[in-house]
C-alpha cells in the first residue's frame, strides 16, 4: 500500500469554500475512482489556510490508473475549474506506511 498526502495552500479565507464544495460535490465525483480519502483535514497551526487529505493505494500503478480516470471523467472536468481558483498551492507527496503503521505496511 502507498499513501499520497494532497497539501492545498489556499486563497486567505477560503477553506470554508473549498471544503463546502469538496464535501458537497467534489467527495461524490472522486469517489468512484478513488475510493473514501483515509482523512481529510484542515490546519489549525503552522501554516494556516492549507487542507491536507490522504488516499491509500495498492501501488503508483494503482494511483496512476485511478487518478487518470478522475481525470477523464466529464464530471470531474466540469467541477475543477470551480475549486481550482481557490488555491494558491498543490503539493502531493506518497508515503510508504512502515509495518507497525496503524493502516498496515509493506508485507501487509
């Protein structure tokens, strides 16, 4: 299994948005392809304005499959445009649990 952490760095006083379209809209078009996020969370220390959610994977072969078909999707084309203006910044990095992770790790 692999976990990719999503950091958006949003627009100063646009979490609420982001999160209400997310949580209204975007979850059901994601959804299908990705599977339920293992967490979705908003910073409340550090660097502020940022939302950061987590979705597991078999393999970055997984992820590359899935991910192209969120891209793919017509729904997902259409509802983009609409959170994209809201972030300043996308960063995306995959983590590999350990074995004594609490979601499992390699051999797992």
């Amino acid at each position: 299994m692999i976990v990719e952490q999503r950091t958006y760095t949003l627009r100063t006083g646009c979490v609420p948005d982001f999160v209400a379209l997310v949580r209204d809209e975007g979850l059901a078009i994601q959804k299908p392809h990705l599977g339920s996020p293992l967490g979705y969370f908003t910073s409340e220390s550090g660097t502020l304005n940022q939302v950061v959610h987590l979705w597991g994977y078999a393999s970055a072969a997984d992820r590359e499959t899935r991910r192209a078909a969120l891209a793919a999707d017509p729904a997902w084309q259409g509802f983009a445009p609409r959170v994209l203006p809201l972030i300043e910044r996308m960063e995306s990095r995959i983590l590999i649990p350990t074995e004594f992770s609490a979601i499992g790790g390699a051999g797992t």
